[in-house]
C-alpha cells in the first residue's frame, strides 16, 4: 500500500496533533502492508523534518537553536492562522496546491491527521481530534471556526473513512454529521516511550532546578486556556486547607493560550500567596522527569478528543485526577480520580481525597500503569494500518 501523509502540523514541539501526525510519519514506513509513504504539506511534497530527540531524564539545559527558531515559526504561523484575511487566503490556496500534487499519484491513499482533505480521486482517511469548534465556539478565534467549520464538513464528504481519537468524540461526530458505524473508527492514541516511572533520585536533579521535591507538588500541563478549566482548577486548590496547599503546591506548566489573561491573573495571585508555581513553557525533555516527580497529576479539563497528558501521567506512574465527561473516562479506564469540572466542591473534594489518601492512590498508580501500557503508538499506527486497508478493500 503506498500512502501519501499530510504532515502540516509536524513541527516542534511536537504535542498534541503534531505528536500523533509525528508517530503516523516514522512508523507508517516501518509497518509490513505499507509499500511507500510520502509526506506533503502546504501543497507541496517534503521530506520528513528532523525532530531533535528527547533528553535523558537526569539532563537539564537549555533549548535548542533548532527547536527555538521551529518553536518561534510555530507561533508565527498560529497567529497569522488567526487574521481572517489570511485564514480565508489559506484555506482556499491549500486545497488546490494540495489536490494538484494527489493528482499525479497512481495509486495510493491520501491521510490528513488534522481534520483536512483536498479534492482527490484517491481514497481517503481524515482524523477529526475532537469537535470543540462545533461544543465550544467561545474557546475559539473567530477566523479559526469560520476556516475549521468549512475544511472539517469538506474533510468528511470527501473521506472515505473519518477516524476518531477516541470513542467519545466517534459519537459525536456520527450525531454531528449524520454518519453510520461503518463510516467512523475509534484509533486510540499512544503514549511515548520516554514517560515512565522514575526514582526520586533520579528526578531530584532536575526538580532542583524549579525549585521543587520529589512527591512535593500537584502538577497541571498544556496551553493556559479557558478549555482547560484552570479557573475552577485554581478555585478548588484555594479552597483545600492551607497546610495541604502549602505542602503540596500546585505547579502550572504551560506556555499562555487564546484568552487567557483572567487565568494568568489568578495564577500571580496564588503566586504570591504561595501555593502556585507557574513556570511557562518548558522544554519537552523535562516533562517526563516533572510528571514523574509529582504526587498528583490535575487535569479537570473540560473537554477532550483524547487527553494524552492524563496517559502521560499514567505511564509515568502517578494518580491521576481528571473530568468525568467526554473523552477522559474513556482514557482513565478506572485509573483516575474522576470529578465534575462544573463544580468546584467536587474538584476540592477529589484532590484532598487523591493528595492524602494512601489505599486510593496506590490503586491509582498500578492501575494507571496497566492501562497506559494499553495506549501504545504501535497499536494506534497498527490500528491505522488496519483501517486503510478497509478503504482499499472497499
């Protein structure tokens, strides 16, 4: 089977869909079914970029010119996503350039890992993450709903297969676009090899540096933004007893999202009081030691395609607290603490109960494990495989 692979979100850091698009574009080539991959993006054919790859777990330093100069052409590129003028250029420029290329393919399937398809006589597979444009227009800019709300119908009507995240978000998108069964399939997500269990030996170098103790914090990661309920998160933390905030504080990783100026407020006042510690973005090579090192891992988010950090955490060997809605039980399996991210009761409740009760949390690390070793890249790129072959077979 040849495959051509869009890889438009392949860039550092990898997270998220350029995670997921990265793991497609080094394992496709490697699976038995698979006679050829080739990349495209933008329109035009490319070879596959050089990802620098992960540090051990007792290095520190600093990020690399290759990966800041990347990083700093990702966050160009996310903000003049959001000018309408160049949303709409680019929305209509892509298709054609993309189709144009497809049209010299022979023979072949056409993905693209992040909601787009062009006009092709090839068959197709899109993966649609999740539907917040559709759930949760406010989370969004407007030139990113008016762009996604016209490429994710187009993607679908021209697929041959729409492959989901997770079960949830398969549910959705049959209810939303009117879609049966046999036309929607659930591939599950992997969790990178580099997040496992650590002593605290070996995390202590490394948590040094921010100033942190190993079992000594809870932990949050991803972009600060409303999505991600921070702001009940923040309330529930203020609400536990001080001594417990004061023991276990609650360490923010996260570089600043859409939105996010009343969040950033709340965290430099619990800053000052003491229990908050935000240390922006960090570098990928640090997250596995950070998960690791912490006692608890908070992500009350309130809405999901997958969640990979809540596998992350799994697999690095710590309770995990998360939503009881979408996506994220799904993920949990019955690993993790699980609360109404509505209501901020039920938040304080579940992180006094997963901070301080020992049966529980031994439960939730062994569990945690046996379920994130389920929620491997093999398996989603096996998986995918499997689901092109039913394109190709039909």
């Amino acid at each position: 089977m040849n495959v051509v692979l869009s890889i438009e979100a392949i860039h550092p850091p990898l997270a998220g869909i350029g995670r997921y698009a990265w793991e497609l574009a080094t394992r496709l080539p490697m699976q038995a079914e698979i006679e050829s991959v080739r990349y495209l993006s933008d329109g035009f054919w490319r070879d596959l970029p050089r990802m620098d790859q992960p540090a051990s777990a007792g290095t520190a330093g600093a990020v690399p010119a290759a990966s800041a100069k990347a990083s700093y052409k990702s966050r160009l590129r996310r903000q003049l996503g959001q000018l309408p003028m160049v949303a709409r250029l680019y929305g209509k420029l892509l298709p054609l350039l993309a189709g144009r290329q497809l049209n010299g393919v022979q023979d072949g399937l056409f993905h693209g890992p992040n909601y787009f398809v062009p006009k092709t006589r090839l068959p197709s597979v899109v993966t649609v993450h999740d539907l917040s444009i559709y759930r949760y227009p406010q989370w969004h800019p407007k030139a990113r709903i008016d762009r996604m709300r016209k490429a994710i119908p187009e993607a679908i009507n021209r697929a041959s297969l729409v492959l989901t995240d997770s079960l949830a978000t398969r549910d959705e998108v049959m209810q939303e676009f009117s879609l049966g069964p046999e036309q929607v399939r659930a591939v599950l997500l992997g969790v990178d090899e580099v997040f496992h269990p650590y002593t605290p030996e070996e995390t202590a170098p490394v948590l040094h540096e921010f100033g942190l103790q190993p079992d000594g914090y809870s932990f949050f990661v991803s972009t600060i933004e409303p999505r991600k309920n921070l702001t009940h998160l923040l309330a529930a933390y203020r609400a536990l007893p001080d001594a417990m905030r004061q023991r276990w504080p609650l360490v923010l990783v996260g570089g600043e999202g859409w939105q996010s100026e009343a969040i950033h407020d709340d965290i430099e006042k619990g800053q000052r009081e003491g229990w908050i510690k935000y240390l922006g973005f960090v570098d990928q090579q640090l997250l596995p030691v950070l998960y690791a090192g912490c006692r608890l891992f908070t992500y009350p988010s309130w809405y999901e395609g997958f969640g990979l950090p809540i596998a992350e955490a799994m697999a690095s060997g710590v309770p995990v607290l998360t939503s009881n809605c979408s996506s994220m039980p799904e993920v949990a399996a019955g690993a993790a603490m699980l609360v109404d991210p509505a209501d901020v009761n039920s938040i304080r409740d579940g992180l006094r109960q997963a901070l301080e009760d020992e049966e529980w949390r031994s439960m939730a690390k062994a569990r945690g494990l046996q379920r994130a070793a389920e929620l491997t890249w093999d398996a989603c790129v096996r998986n995918t495989v499997a689901a092109y072959q039913t394109v190709k077979a039909s």
